[in-house]
C-alpha cells in the first residue's frame, strides 16, 4: 500500500491489493459465499466494499435465510405498511423485526378427524439464524375451566399483538396446556418454551407450592419445577394482620386468611425456574427446551400445572406460550 499526498497536500492511502482482488470477483460467486454463512455475517459483508455490498443485498443470499417452505399464510395486512418488502432481505428484516399474525384457520382434528379453529398466533424469524418462532396466543391454549368466568376470564390486552388474554379469577386446579407441530419449526433446532404474563393488581397463591412445567418432543418428555412469582409477597398481595378467631366466624373469611398464608411462604426449590422481565414490559418463564430434529408430523406439547395442593389461585394474566430458539450461554 502506498502513501500519496493530493494537491492540498492530504495524505491518501491507494485500496489495498487483496481488497482489489475481491472486488473482480463475480458477484453470483460472492453471492454463492455469502449464502452459506448467517444474516448477521452477510450485514457485516456488506460493508467490506460495493461488490460485497451488492453480492451481500442480494435475493439469492437472503432466500437462503429465509425458512424452506415459506411461512405459514399471514394475516391480511401484516406486512404491507408503510409498504410490502421490495427484496428478500426487507423481507428478513421485517419478519425479524418483530412478531406477524397468522390468520386464523381451520384444521382436521388427527384423532376425531373434526374441524377445529386455529386461534391468534403469531410468527417471526431469529435474525442471527432465521429459525422460525412462535407465540401461542391465550385463546390457542387449553385451559382448564378456561370459559368459566367463575374461574378465568378474557380481557382485552392493549400490550399485545392479541387482542385479549386469559385472567385467572380463583381457581385450586391449575393446568394449562399448548401444542406445536413440529412441521411448523425449523429444522435442527433447540428451542425453548415460555409462558409469557404478567399480574394483576391483585394476586396469590402463585408462589407456593412450585407449579410443574413438562415439554414433550417425540419420544423425548422433560419436565421441571417452576415459580411464576418469585420474591415475598409484595404490596400487592393483600392480606390483614389480626386476631386468627374473627376470621373463625365466616367460611369465606377463613378461606381469605389461608390463603394470605400461602403467600407469606416462598418455598422455591434449588433448582425451580423463576421468572425474568422482558424488554416489552410482560414477564416470561421458561417452560423447557427440546430439539426439533426432523421437523416430522410429530407434536410438541406444552404444559404448566399446580394440581396436587389444592391451594387456591388468582391474578394471573396469561398472553400466551412463546416458542423460540434457545440461545447458547
């Protein structure tokens, strides 16, 4: 590399020999290169010269990021504002950026062979790897007593990309389960499940006992204990300090004591996953992992349940189940 000096008298350095060489190279060949490594490897190359930039932008990179098969149907509108994607890597890029609904759908039961619908779900892609991920909405899971206002309720959910989310009113039998095809998950993949939630205002029992998480992928069936609320009892778990005989009067009142009980107790286990806040304000707790090897017509099946005690439960607010790939570390 040389050093020239302009008329001003600046000093310039003349393109390094090798990065000349680069730039001879046909772009179907850089193209061909680029396509064999990741998303974030074809970003950084763009920025190595206008070859790499025109070979890393290209259509024929970005297809091989894209998942194999497509995407399931998107809703209508999804990706047409402000305007469709004019390549493949907006495309990547918008699919990564964040979650896209899927339209709701009807399919055959593979046991009673009856139609079912396919609730709100949602789709996007990992940008270091572009494995396919999903959220299960509140409505796509099977909840126990779930269409009993007794015992759950829907609201509207303004924080969401689904328009409502499951609150559980009081229950003693928790159990939530949620299901997955393996055909709908990139192939050769770890991912990991979370339940995705925040609290009401007013909330117990979520705390002790554990509950139970369990994920099941072919012949593969990984369960685990759990907390969804991690710490003492706050503020906003209401209870009154007093005499334990007025509470003997009326049944309601002794139940209403008990129960403030089970939340002066935090009995985590070593090992029981507590939950972590994410950056969009809901809290998530992860259920399992599992390894999506063939991505056959199998299932994956997820579930969270607290059955055993017969403790009562409530404030619970359930946007849905997330399924995507498990990063390393």
């Amino acid at each position: 590399m040389s050093d020239q000096r302009t008329p001003a008298g600046r000093r310039t350095e003349e393109p390094m020999e090798g990065a000349c060489e680069i730039a001879r190279l046909p772009e179907e060949l850089l193209s061909a290169a680029l396509a064999r490594t990741t998303p974030r490897d074809a970003c950084r190359a763009a920025a190595v010269s206008p070859a790499f930039r025109a070979a890393a932008d290209s259509d024929n990179v970005w297809a091989r990021f894209l998942p194999p098969g497509g995407l399931p149907p998107l809703a209508d509108g999804e990706l047409a504002a402000p305007a469709p994607p004019s390549s493949k890597k907006e495309l990547f890029l918008r699919l990564s950026a964040g979650p896209a609904l899927l339209q709701d759908r009807l399919v055959i039961r593979p046991v009673s062979n009856q139609l079912m619908v396919v609730r709100p779900q949602s789709v996007w892609l990992d940008r270091e790897t572009g494995a396919k991920c999903y959220m299960l909405s509140a409505r796509n899971l099977f909840i126990v007593w779930g269409n009993t206002p007794e015992y759950w309720t829907w609201i509207p959910l303004e924080d969401s990309r689904f328009s409502e989310g499951a609150e559980l009113v009081d229950v003693c039998w928790f159990e939530i389960h949620g299901k997955i095809h393996s055909n709908m998950l990139s192939q050769d993949t770890t991912y990991a499940a979370y339940m995705v939630f925040k609290m009401a205002d007013y909330y117990y029992g979520l705390n002790f006992p554990v509950q139970e998480a369990s994920v099941s992928s072919g012949a593969t069936n990984l369960t685990r204990e759990v907390c969804l609320q991690a710490g003492e009892a706050d503020e906003n778990t209401h209870y009154d300090e007093g005499d334990d005989d007025e509470y003997e009067e009326e049944e309601e009142d002794v139940d209403e004591y008990y129960r403030s009980l089970t939340n002066r107790r935090v009995v985590h286990e070593e090992n029981a996953a507590l939950p972590q806040r994410r950056a969009d304000g809901w809290m998530e707790l992860e259920l399992g992992e599992f390894l999506n090897e063939g991505g056959d017509d199998g299932e994956v099946s997820i579930s969270l349940t607290e059955t055993k005690s017969g403790k009562w439960k409530s404030g619970l607010i359930v946007q849905g189940i997330e399924i995507r790939r498990k990063k390393s570390g």
